[in-house]
C-alpha cells in the first residue's frame, strides 16, 4: 500500500509533537518500531531529536509496559500497529510520517543502532545522491555480543543470496538505514514480519534505485531483552520470512522495475524523480 493510501486510514495528534522543524535534518522523519522497550526508547528519541530529526513516529506493536507513554512524554508520535509483527509496526509508523518528508531513517527502539552515525546514513539520501542507504554493521564492526552467532550466519547467507539473485553489492540487512519518500512510494512495502528489510533491499535492486552501505557499530542493546535472539522458534521464523522474501521477490511482478532494468546507466539517474513508477 503506498504512503498516501496509508495516510488516509490513520488520525494522528500532531498537537504532541515538535513542530518547530529548525533541525539540520527537519525534513526527515525517524520511524522507530518497538515492543516493549521502555527502558532503551526515552534515550533513542531524544538522541534522535538532539541530532536534528524533524520527526519521531513510533510503531507500538502491541507493547504491554510504559513504552508509549515515555516516548509520547520524549515528544515522539506514537502509532499503534492493528497487527503484530515487525513489518505491520514500520508500516503503521509511516501512515502517520508528514507529507512534507523528503526521507525516513529507520532504527529499532533498543538502543542497539549507531545514531552517532546519523549524518552518514541520512546525508547521502537528502543531497539526492542515493535514494536508499543501509547502515551495515559488517562494515562497521562493533561491541562484543552486539550481534549473536544465529544473526551474523543469518545475515551472511541472506546478503550472499542478495548478491548472487541481484547481483548487488551488499553485506547486511540492517535496521538503521535511511530512503527517500519517493522511493518508499515505488517499493510499496508489505511485509508484515521480518521480511521488511529484506523486502525494501531486494526492491531497490530490481527497481535499480540508487544504493550505498555506509559503515555504522554494532551495539549491545541499552536495556530489555531481544524477542528473537536465543530462542529457536523465533530465529528460525526470522530466518525464513527473510530468506522466502529475496527468494520471491526475485521474480514477482514489481511495477517500474522492467522499466528501470531496461534503462542505460545514465537515464537511471532519472529514477531519482520515481513519479513514473507509482
């Protein structure tokens, strides 16, 4: 569903939020998904916003502790997702980022993201040079423990099955990452689970947008514990949403992606202004 669909079908309070936009990065808006995270989510907003982001809309995927009220009390918007699941709480999030967003940076409530890499993640897409860039943290490195042994073989085979089905240059599926409006409008995301960054990626490539990995730490989460990592069930169903997704996506239908595959390389930058593939 596109954004402006997704709009429609959501009232939001905007009486609640910062409207003051003087930030360096005001015309961005930070969707952050989270469940149960009350103990890491009041420090991600206000690092978000002492950064210079225009907005924060938190996807609340059906949390049962005060994760709603301390990031409404930390000035962000919060949007309840009707539907459990990673995808559904991005999804949620974003019918309530504001028509005058030129991109929306992605990061996850735990604490666990870069933010002091901000700069280079949004930058490259609010100068017009890419329309998707990817915080990778094998790029980057990070912390001891940040990422469990069952999450690095994960993301090896994914981005090795990404670079082999697309050949695309890729080396992670990380959280933080940032896109442009314009380009979410032509994905048309519908991921419920965690496919959601798989499905944004392979979509980029078949779409031929412009795609950049930037290196970002990875960090041990601030507080709470993880609802996957640990327990089998859970990794194996990550798993698998992730991997069926570059696997299906590599020949379904997608609306523009022939056009833009078709293109020589210098009419590809024309892609930037994305208005055709809606």
């Amino acid at each position: 569903m596109a954004l402006t669909d997704l709009r429609a079908h959501v009232r939001t309070d905007m009486e609640s939020v910062d409207t003051t936009g003087r930030g360096p990065f005001r015309q961005v808006c930070a969707v952050v998904p989270a469940l149960d995270e009350e103990g890491s989510i009041g420090p991600v907003i206000e690092r978000l916003s002492a950064l210079g982001i225009g907005r924060v809309v938190i996807g609340d995927n059906g949390s049962t502790d005060r994760t709603a009220a301390i990031a409404t009390a930390a000035g962000a918007m919060v949007v309840a997702a009707s539907r459990r699941g990673y995808g559904s709480a991005c999804q949620a999030a974003l019918a309530a980022v504001p028509a005058d967003m030129v991109a929306v940076v992605f990061c996850d409530a735990d604490g666990a993201d870069d933010l002091d890499r901000l700069a280079e993640v949004v930058g490259p897409v609010l100068s017009g040079d890419y329309d998707l860039v990817i915080g990778s943290r094998v790029l980057g490195g990070g912390e001891r423990g940040a990422l469990t042994w069952p999450q690095r073989m994960g993301n090896l085979v994914a981005a090795a099955m990404m670079r082999v089905l697309y050949r695309a240059r890729v080396t992670d599926l990380g959280p933080f990452r940032c896109v442009s409006t314009r380009a979410l409008e032509a994905m048309a995301m519908r991921d419920p689970a965690f496919g959601w960054t798989a499905e944004m990626q392979v979509k980029a490539y078949r779409l031929r947008l412009r795609v950049m990995e930037v290196p970002v730490r990875a960090l041990a989460r601030t507080a709470g514990t993880s609802k996957i990592s640990g327990r089998f069930v859970p990794v194996f169903l990550a798993g698998w949403a992730i991997l069926s997704t570059i696997w299906r996506y590599r020949s379904t239908p997608l609306p523009g992606a022939q056009t833009c595959q078709r293109a020589s390389a210098p009419a590809r930058r024309t892609c930037e202004d994305l208005r055709h593939l809606r």
